[in-house]
C-alpha cells in the first residue's frame, strides 16, 4: 500500500514527536534521582528513538537513508509538537511529561494499529508493548510521590505549565488534514477527549475550557526551543556530513 | 565441586587459615565470618568498580545527546545503561558487606572522598573520545575484570561479574566497530581520532596502575589473579600493533617493536598523571565530580519525598 501524502505527515509528525522525545529523555540518563530511574529512562528513550526509526522508515520508504532524514532536515521541515521541544530541567516536569506525552502516545498507537496497512499496524502492535510499559513505570512513580506536600507542588505546577503544550500536541497539522482513516486512524485531535479523560482520573478535574495551546503553536513553527536541541544532535554528525559516523 | 564455606571451617582470627582456604579455592558468602582485613579490602575493591561503572556511564552521559545518528545513539544509551546497571549491581553487593549503604557510597561519591578510576578523571573533547574510550578504555577494563573472574574468592561478586564480563564483551566489540569506522573513514575523523588516541593512551595505560607490590592483598586474598604489570603488557601487546596497523601513531616516541621476542616495548611510564588522579585531582576531576554532586542535589527532594511518603505508609 503506497501512502499519500496526508498520511505521510501525520507519521512524520508522530515520529518527530519521537524522536525529540526521546532525545529529551537521553538527558535524564545517568542524573536522574537514583539508579533504578536512570536505567528506566535510557531504555524508555531507546524505545521511543526506536519509534522515530520505524516511524521514518514508513514515512520515507525502507531505501531512505534514516539518519540523513532524521539529521539532515531543514528546521523548516520538522513537524514536531513543542511539548516534545520544550527542557524540562526539573524532575517533576520531566516525569510530568513523560506521563502526559506516553498517555496521548498510546491512543496515537492504538489508532494506528487498526490500520489497513500492515507495515503501519506491524509498527503500531510492537510499540504498543513496550508503551505498557512507559505508562505503568510513569504511574508507578506518581502513586509513589503523589500525597508528600513537595512533591505534589512540583507535580502542580509541571502539570499547569505542560499541560497547553500538551493539548497542543493534537493538532496534526494542516498537512494531515484528510489523512484516511483506514491507514492512520481517526484524526489526531479526536483523540484529545479520552486523553483528557486519562488526565483527569490521573491528576483530578482539570479546567479544561481554560487550557488553550500556547499562541502560535503550529507543527509546521519551530518553537524557541528547537535550535537548541537541534543544534546539540547534530553537532558530531555535521563536523563532517559526508562522513559515516 | 566444593561447597565447603569458611563459615563451617573458620575462625574470623584465623588470617593464615582463611588464606590457605582461599588458595584451596574457597568461595566466602556474606553472612560468613570473614577476617576484618579482608572485608576491608574487598569491599574498598568493589566500591571503586562500582563508583567507575558509575562514573564511566556519566562519561558517556555527556554525548549521547549528540551521538551521530539514531542507532548510533540507540547503542550507546544501551552501553551506558549497561554501566549504570554494572554500578547498581555493585553497589548492591558493596552494601552487603556491611561497611557502607548504597546511599553513603554515593554520598562519597560526590563529597569527592572516595575514587573512581582514572581514565573518568579526564575529559572527553570529542566525540572521537567516545571512540577511544569504548575501544581502549573498555578493553583494558575487560582484562581487568576477566583477571578477577578467574579466582574471585567473593561469592557475590564473582556472581555479578560473570554478567558483567559479558557485557563487557558487548561492548569491546561495539569499540571495535567504532574504531573501524573511524579508521577506514574520511580524512576527518582520521584525525579526530589520533587526536584522541593521544589524549587516552597514557591513561588507558594507567587505569591497570603501577606494578603490583609483591605482598599484594588483593592477589593474596584472591580477588586479583595476576599482577597489574602482567595486565597491563597483555593489553599493550594486543593494542600497540592494531593501532599502529591502522596508520595511527602510539604517542610514545619509545615504542618499539622487537624482532627478536616478536613484542612491542614502551617507553617509562609518567605516574605523577595517576597520583593526581588518585587525589581527585586530575584534569577533569573538580568538573565531573561537581557535575554529578549538582544533579544529586537538584534531585534530593525525589528521593526525600519517595521517602517521607513511604515512612507514612508503614
């Protein structure tokens, strides 16, 4: 089944989102509170780094070169949400995320798994695995935080400053407007309901009439973020692009 | 096999006949009466293997960010994770012992009062480092670590590093295939990595340190096999001549190859760069040690409020 071009982007929007998900988390590894969560985060970023790559592959065709693609790009090409973009140098923001980003990932998944095609629905059923995963080591360390005076401040104000990052996140974009619904599922912000409904269970009633996404948000805008990170990933790779590295 | 423990045999006074029991090839379990001396010195040996897995895993911490392209990057989180995992592993059999929690240990840790092995006293430039590390660095600590698998006297650690030691493996041949694509790549990275082969030789070299005294403990008490000179030659004379094969130059204006014995001689070592880092001291030291005591604090109150909630719950 060729993809077209809607379809194209919602992938590539999903696994941008991954890929700088993951990026973010490799910063975690190695300072993060103890032990047992530093090898918590190095497998979660492999995994969602491992997303990006099967994510780019559908998006590109198995003869893309990934990393070309993935490193090679203009900025202008990204399609990435700016929660992915956006540091969290405070634990309780980076765990915070991870919650809030693996919970919308997981719809994102299941929408994808009853796809048509079966590269998609292939990609789809594996990482849906390895999200239960994410998800229960996410919820894991929240019940074991949640009702300590600190931690429940740290977690309050993450929550208030990522959360309109995070709904943000549902929308795909123009590119994907009228995506089929049999290759990728129901669009992107059908999903933002049952995600706000997780939230809720999660972290109580939110005041959803007054989250908006920040001014500007779009996927095809790069937010103040980005060079940053891009500039970081890219700095070995571009001392020398034609170099195998 | 021999299942005799030194808690049937022994008499925690006994140092002679707790010698001649390890030279038997006797294994000491935790719960044992082992002599002072010996817990003393194995444990201060596993904490300082623990505190390098540990403090290695920061090393490369540093560029993962930056790793050139997303399996590259996949492949060194998963060695990096590997080391932290190595470090945890030891910590746990550290504390065991007695001596230290696994919360003093890192306390120390980053106090800057406890040590950690040489070669993460020194700064990775480049990329090129990582490369050096892996293919170096890896190795020579693989020698070491196959060196005390051999006669390991300590139950819990021999245990661990049998995994260890394969993963090790892992990971010498993940630097080979870095160093290789280094070696056959583009004037670039020619050069990137003699630029780190001469920063990392000397302190690749050292991370087996000076010769054994011949009253070493550590062999005596059947943690080491063999001593640090024997260690540190099987390295050179297998790395000496890969990286002079692959048209790099070894920085010691004295190495030499000699026909007659086939094996390649190196030139007097400088310890004053191993002294320094033995103090904390070394070119990198007050960085990484800083670094890493920042990030402890900054997360302290994770680890207070897990433990003021689960205070509450019991």
């Amino acid at each position: 089944m060729k993809l077209g071009a809607p379809e194209r982007a919602v992938l590539l929007a999903f696994a941008d989102d991954e890929h700088l998900m993951g990026q973010r988390h490799t910063e975690w590894i190695g300072v993060a509170p103890f032990l047992e969560e530093d090898l918590a985060f190095s497998s979660i970023a492999q995994d969602e780094l491992g997303h990006a790559v099967a994510l780019y592959e559908l998006v590109g065709g198995h003869d893309t070169e990934i990393d070309a693609y993935a490193f090679g790009r203009d900025r202008s090409a990204w399609r990435s949400c700016w929660l992915v973009e956006q540091p969290c140098t405070d634990w309780a923001a980076a765990l915070v995320r991870h919650w809030l980003y693996d919970t919308a990932e997981w719809l994102r998944w299941e929408a994808l798994s009853g796809s048509a095609d079966e590269r998609v629905r292939a990609v789809a059923e594996r990482a849906l695995q390895e999200e239960r995963y994410h998800r229960r080591h996410a919820d894991a360390l929240l019940d074991a935080l949640v009702g300590d005076e600190e931690a429940d401040r740290r977690i309050g104000e993450a929550l208030d400053h990522l959360l309109p990052l995070a709904v943000a996140l549902f929308d795909a974009g123009q590119e994907a407007s009228g995506a089929d619904v049999t290759v990728v599922g129901p669009p992107l912000v059908e999903l933002v309901n049952p995600w706000r409904a997780e939230v809720d269970r999660r972290f109580g009633p939110r005041p959803w009439s007054s989250v908006e996404p920040p001014a500007g948000h779009d996927r095809a805008v790069r937010s103040q973020h980005f060079d940053e990170v891009h500039d970081r990933m890219r700095e070995v790779i571009s001392l020398d692009p034609t170099a195998t590295w | 096999m021999s299942t005799r423990t030194w808690h049937d045999l022994g008499d925690p006074g006994d140092l002679d006949g707790f010698v001649a029991f390890l030279a038997e090839g006797g294994i000491v379990e935790p719960g044992d009466p082992m002599p002072d001396e010996y817990r003393r010195e194995v444990f201060r040996f596993i904490e300082l293997h623990a505190n390098s897995e540990l403090m290695g895993g920061l090393t490369e911490r540093d560029w993962i960010p930056k790793a050139p392209g997303l399996r590259r990057k996949m492949a060194i989180i998963a060695k990096t994770q590997d080391e932290i995992g190595h470090a945890h592993l030891l910590y746990m059999v550290a504390s065991d012992m007695g001596v230290k929690t696994r919360d003093q240990m890192l306390t120390d840790l980053f106090a800057g009062r406890s040590r950690f092995h040489n070669v993460f006293h020194y700064a990775a430039v480049t990329w090129a480092d990582q490369v050096a590390i892996a293919y170096l660095v890896d190795a020579a600590a693989l020698i070491s670590q196959q060196a005390v698998l051999k006669v390991c006297s300590y139950g819990p650690y021999r245990r661990i590093l049998k995994r260890i030691v394969a993963e090790e493996g892992f990971h010498m041949r993940h630097g080979e295939e870095m160093l290789l694509t280094f070696a056959e790549g583009t004037e670039i990275q020619r050069r990137m990595f003699q630029e780190a082969l001469d920063r990392w030789w000397l302190p690749a070299l050292q991370l087996f340190g000076p010769d054994s005294k011949p009253d070493d403990e550590l062999i005596t008490f059947r943690i080491k096999s063999e001593p640090n000179e024997v260690l540190r030659d099987r390295w050179v004379q297998k790395y000496a001549p890969l990286l002079t094969g692959y048209g790099f130059t070894v920085p010691d204006p004295d190495l030499r190859h000699d026909p007659d014995t086939g094996r390649w001689e190196i030139g007097e070592i400088d310890w004053s760069h191993l002294k320094a880092t033995l103090a904390n001291a070394g070119p990198d030291s007050a960085r990484r040690i800083g670094d890493a005591a920042r990030h402890w604090a900054d997360t302290a109150w994770v680890r207070d409020a897990l433990e003021r909630t689960s205070a509450r719950a019991a």
